[in-house]
C-alpha cells in the first residue's frame, strides 16, 4: 500500500535560527524589475524570518522573488509581475544567516540524509522501472482519493490508437484532474476522432491516407467554425478520445501555443506568458504531475512546479514529478530535482500508458 512520505520541518528552536536576524527587503521602484540582490526561489521549501516568526512561502516556484504581502503572509511572484511598492525580500544566503533557509530534507527520512548519492540516479534505456510502475500505479490510487493529477502531454499520445484509449480510461476513470499539453495534442487527437488517422496516417496501422495531410487542417477548421472543442464534439458526434474525455468528465485543460502552430484551435493560448499564467494556475492544485513525450512543455512544468504542496491546514506533503520520454536527454534534464519528488522513466509514452492503465485495472 502507498505511504505518504512525513515532513518534517526545521526545528526552529535551533540556537541558529533563534539568533538569526529577520529577512531584509526592498521595496520595488520599477514595475517588473527586481531589487539588486533580490532573494531567488528555488522548488524547495523555504522558510523567511518574518517579525521574528519563520514562515514558509506556501505556493513556490523556482526563480522567483518573493513578497511580503500587506497582511504578512509570503507571495512569491515572477519578477516581470511585480508592481510598484512591493516589498521584496532579499539576500543570496540560504542557510539562515540572512533570514533566509532553504530546506531541502524535509521529506527524507534521517537514513536517506546519510546517504547524499541517493539524490542522484542514473535513469537510461536499460534501467528497470518495473518498480517504478508499481509505485506509480499505487501513488495513482492514493491521490485519486486524496489528492490532484496533473497530465504533462505530447502530441505522441494522438498518434497511437492504444494509447488514445487508454487516456481516455485514465480520464474516465478520475485518474485525470487536469492537461496541459499544445495545439498538436489535441488537433491530432480530435483527427484521430473524427478521421482515424493523426497527421493523415491511421492510428492503428500508421498507413498514410489518400490527401490525409488535409484531416488536421479540416479538423482545426472545423472546430474554429464550431467556436470551441466541446461545440465541436457536439456538433460532429465525437464519442471517443482524449478531448472527448475532458469535455465529458469536466477536466479543465490548458493548450499552449507553438510558432509552428497550424490554426491553432480557439482555446490555444498564444501569448506565451499569458499561457504561462495558466499552467502556473493549474500546478499550483497538482500534488502529482506526469509529464509526457514534450520537452519544452516538461522542461516549463519543471520550474514552475515545487517539490511540496501546502494543504488549507498548512500541513506539508510532497509533490510528485514523473518525466516519461524515449530520449534520456529529456528526462534527466529534470532528474536532479531530488530521488524522492522526481522519477524518470525511458520508454516510449505509448507503451507507458497502457501499462499503467492495465495495471490499475481500467481498460476494457
């Protein structure tokens, strides 16, 4: 059965943090610029002398800067978003001698602090993740009942009638709080719905269709002229797929756009930041993220996800990152993120999910 790891935090009544001075600000003169020596975030938990009180900044995220609101409590904001009169804390130390500490153990048991090489991991082709799998699967059952999972996609997943089905089964079955993904993920999925092929090839033979590079741009097209995806499933009588699963079971998503985006489709965010703001938004809820087959997009969930989550009771409990792609490049570039709150796996993502939707007993 899945434990949820315990945090422990700083014992503060530490001589070193009894006698440290309060955290030092600056209040912002420029909108979007920072103080010099502005303190940084990281995806860690970190605590900030307050009126002679450690506080944690309850909704972190990495490189950012950190406001001390009108009513104390701790905001961390993009530094292009602060505003004038903010007061931002700062200081480059994290070890408390500043006002300042970065804990980075609070989820490891005091064996696992002993041992400093478990906090970096190997991960390749060869790797078994069969444990892995089996972790995942019970981490999926736990967080179904208690907590938020967020899906990280690539495009892949609409190019395989298998894997189709079984996100549609992850969907259906309350696996899925919520997508991020781009245009392509969810034209070609829609394609795959309407047509059978993704990028004009059948999603079961990946045999090319006659004129089949028109079935996405007819699709986009279409549902641009529906005005919206869940008009468009109405409109057309889509009944399968992964889209089809959100409109259905009401799991919001946020579509990213790319310079190289055909159409896009009308919920396709295409200023960047404003994109940004949304992921943020939906990673902010998530106490598990999978990330799928899309490099910018996990690299992105990456630093804007921290590796602990605070409930409304203020307890503490970790934030889980998957990262799943057929590069080792992609996945270890978020490995170092720490053994406990990242695991990567190196399969192909078609492969990955119908394993974990066999194993939690979900597919017909």
């Amino acid at each position: 059965m899945f434990q949820l790891p315990e945090y422990r935090e700083p014992d503060f009544t530490e001589k070193r943090f009894t006698e440290a001075p309060d955290a030092a600000w600056e209040t912002v003169t420029a909108e979007g610029v920072a103080p010099e020596n502005y303190h940084s975030t990281s995806m860690y938990p970190e605590y900030f002398k307050i009126d002679g009180k450690w506080v944690l900044a309850a909704e972190s995220r990495m490189d950012s800067s950190v406001v001390i609101g009108e009513d104390g409590r701790l905001k961390v904001v993009e530094n292009r978003n602060l505003k004038v009169g903010d007061r931002v804390i700062v200081g480059r130390t994290e070890n408390g001698e500043e006002g300042i500490y970065l804990h980075s153990s609070g989820f490891q048991s005091a064996e696992e602090e002993e041992d400093s090489f478990s906090f970096r991991q190997g991960r390749s082709r060869e790797t078994s993740y069969a444990r892995d799998y089996d972790r995942l699967i019970e981490l999926l059952k736990y967080e179904k009942e208690n907590g938020n999972i967020l899906w990280v996609m690539g495009p892949a997943f609409s190019f395989d009638s298998n894997a189709r089905k079984a996100m549609q089964a992850m969907i259906e079955n309350g696996y899925v709080n919520g997508i991020m993904a781009g245009n392509a993920l969810a034209t070609h999925d829609l394609e795959g719905a309407m047509f059978h092929t993704a990028l004009g090839q059948d999603i079961y033979t990946q045999k090319s269709q006659p004129n089949g590079h028109y079935n996405h741009l007819d699709v986009i097209n279409r549902v641009r002229r529906s005005g919206s995806i869940p008009q468009f499933i109405k409109d057309y009588q889509i009944d399968n797929g992964i889209m089809y699963g959100c409109v259905k079971e009401n799991v919001p998503f946020v579509l990213t756009s790319s310079i190289r985006d055909d159409g896009p489709l009308p919920e396709v965010i295409g200023n960047a930041y404003e994109g940004q703001k949304a992921m943020r938004e939906m990673v902010k809820k998530a106490t598990t993220v999978i990330c799928l087959a899309t490099m910018l997009h996990t690299i992105a969930t990456g630093n804007m996800t921290p590796s602990y989550f605070v409930r409304e009771d203020g307890s503490v409990r970790p934030v889980f990152l998957y990262t799943v792609d057929a590069d080792e490049f992609v996945v270890n570039k978020l490995l170092d993120r720490g053994s406990l709150s990242a695991t990567t796996i190196v399969t192909n993502v078609q492969d990955f999910i119908t394993i974990v939707a066999g194993g939690l007993g979900i597919l017909k």
